[in-house]
C-alpha cells in the first residue's frame, strides 16, 4: 500500500478494508461479492479506488446471467413450448437455445435481455410466430392486458375501489364491480362489461 | 460556468478510463439507479454518450479538499437517460491526470421522485 495515493487529493493516507457486496441480476439470483474498499484519511474519498473489483464483479455478474438463461429456458421447457419452436419464432438459428441452455455458448446481453421479456410476456412469441404483425401484436397485447386486469385486481379485498375510470389520451375505460348470486366467478373475462369510449 | 471541460472528461472516459474514478457511492448509484453494475460500464456508458440533454447545474469548491492551497472545484450536471433525470458530479485533479465521479443518481428535479413523493413511494 506504500506507493498508494489518492487518485482525488493525492493523500498516500489510505486504509484498506473488505466488505462483502450483493450483487443480484433482476429476474435472477443473487451472490455475495468480497470486495476491496479504500478510505481516503485526508479527504475522506471512499471506494474502489484502484478497479481492483471490477474482474469479479463481471464474471459474477456473468455466472448469474448464465444460470438465469438456464432457469428460463427450463421454464419454457417445463410448460411445454420447446427450444426449436422458440428458435423458429424468433429466428435464431437452430440449437441457440440449446447450447445456451446446456452452457456450451453464452449468450449476448441481448440475448439475455431478449429472454428476459419472453419471460415476463411470454405471449411476444406469438407475436414474433405471427410475423410482427402490427395488428396482431397490438391485439395480443391488448388481449394478455385484460387478462392480466382480471386476474390481478383485487376485486374482493376491502378498499377496493368498486368503480373506476382508467383514462388515455383517446379512450377512457369504466369498469365497476357487481354482486352476483351463485358460485361462478363474478369476473370471468366474458361475464365482465367494460365500457370504453373516445373521448 | 464550469470550472472544467466537460469534453475533456468523456475524451478521458472513451480514451483513457483509467483515469476516471467512480466513488462508492456514485457505483452503488449507478447500480441501483441506472442498471449499470459496474464501474466500468458507468464510465463506458458516459463514453459512449450517454448523458443526454446535459445542462449544468454549478460549480462549488470542493469541501474535504485537505490541501487548501490547490483548491478543487466539483461541476455538477443534470442529464436525461430515457425516463430517467439524472445528476453527476464532478472533479477534476489536474496534477493527478485524474477525473472524479463524486456524485451520480437522480435528479431532485426528476419527476418521478416528485409523483413518487406524492404516492409515498420509495425512490432510490
């Protein structure tokens, strides 16, 4: 540490310490880094001041991405829609998926990324099977929203708001809650009357 | 008017990175707040353009600089990244050759912090 400056103020009095980080990658898992921390006892500069972190960082950063992948793809795998499929939707070439999966490749960041979305809307492969159809895609959309809207309001809890308006800058959206008698869900997606208007 | 050249700053993070340190906070920051895990892709991503709409903000001398008699000043900025106000710090050590990130996070002025504020929401 004796040829150690701070790269702020030039001060050679630093103390070194470690200090254990959480590094997570979103939709995935999460690893505890050890990492080097430098204090600067002059003017007080705090960090890793030498990029001594940054190696270990990225390949965690990298381990986590790849377990991920692995994670979605058996996903996609466990409900039935096979790796060939998704290849022929999205283009890729034959065995991407594969050799992702069984970590013989890695994938881009955005490939990463695109599984990511796929992930979270799985219904994009329709949209990616239909040719990137305009209408279409803005149908599915439209039609994965609903029934997400459905599914997810909390309808029964207290303080919902039992009427409401849901406005864009050309629709406006009313919906309201009724009571009805018998066992059939009150909120099946064809039972529920939504009215929209331009406005 | 800021005291430093803020070209010169994205020359050093696009040609000599070594020369830009990111503080721990900044890093954490640019984690949490602008998906950007490392120090390395904070200073690629400022490279590479990044800071959109720049508009600066003030210069201040820099408090914990210890040795008054070569003051250091930190140029303080608000950027836009897609949906994002951002604001970024810097100093600059002409006899180290070196640039500083001493601040990167939101802007009090981003707009998302005031509705957030509102609906008593955590922001980073």
């Amino acid at each position: 540490m004796s040829n150690l400056v701070c790269p702020v103020c030039g001060s050679p009095n630093l103390t070194q310490h470690s200090f254990f980080e959480t590094i997570s990658e979103s939709l995935g898992g999460h690893v505890q880094l050890e990492k080097k921390n430098y204090i600067c006892a002059e003017c007080g500069s705090e960090g890793d001041l030498f990029s001594e972190n940054e190696e270990a960082a990225e390949f965690a950063i990298a381990k986590l991405r790849e377990d991920l992948v692995v994670s979605i793809l058996e996903d996609f795998t466990k409900n039935n829609v096979s790796l060939a499929a998704i290849e022929r939707a999205l283009e890729l070439p034959q065995r991407t998926l594969t050799k992702w999966k069984t970590k013989s490749s890695n994938p881009s960041a955005a490939g990463v990324s695109l599984l990511k979305f796929l992930k979270i809307f799985p219904w994009l492969l329709e949209v990616a099977e239909n040719g990137f159809e305009y209408g279409l895609s803005q149908k599915l959309y439209l039609e994965n929203a609903l029934k997400t809207f459905m599914q997810k309001m909390a309808f029964e809890e207290s303080g919902f708001r039992s009427a409401g308006v849901i406005t864009t800058a050309n629709t406006t959206v009313l919906y309201f809650q009724t009571q009805k008698n018998g066992a059939t869900p009150i909120f099946a997606d064809e039972r529920v009357h939504i009215e929209a208007r331009g406005v | 008017m800021p005291k430093h050249d803020f070209g010169a700053f994205l020359r050093c993070c696009d040609k000599e990175p070594q020369n830009v340190i990111i503080l721990r906070q900044p890093e954490e920051d640019g984690r949490s707040i602008f998906r950007l895990p490392t120090k390395n892709r904070i200073i690629q991503f400022i490279g590479n353009g990044g800071l959109e709409q720049l508009s600066f903000v003030n210069t201040e001398e820099w408090r914990n600089n210890f040795d008054k008699s070569y003051p250091l000043y930190v140029d303080a900025y608000e950027f836009r990244t897609l949906s994002i106000l951002g604001y970024i710090a810097l100093i600059r050590n002409e006899r180290l050759g070196t640039w500083i990130v001493k601040s990167f996070h939101r802007s009090k002025n981003d707009p998302s912090l005031v509705i957030g504020g509102l609906l008593g929401n955590r922001q980073n």
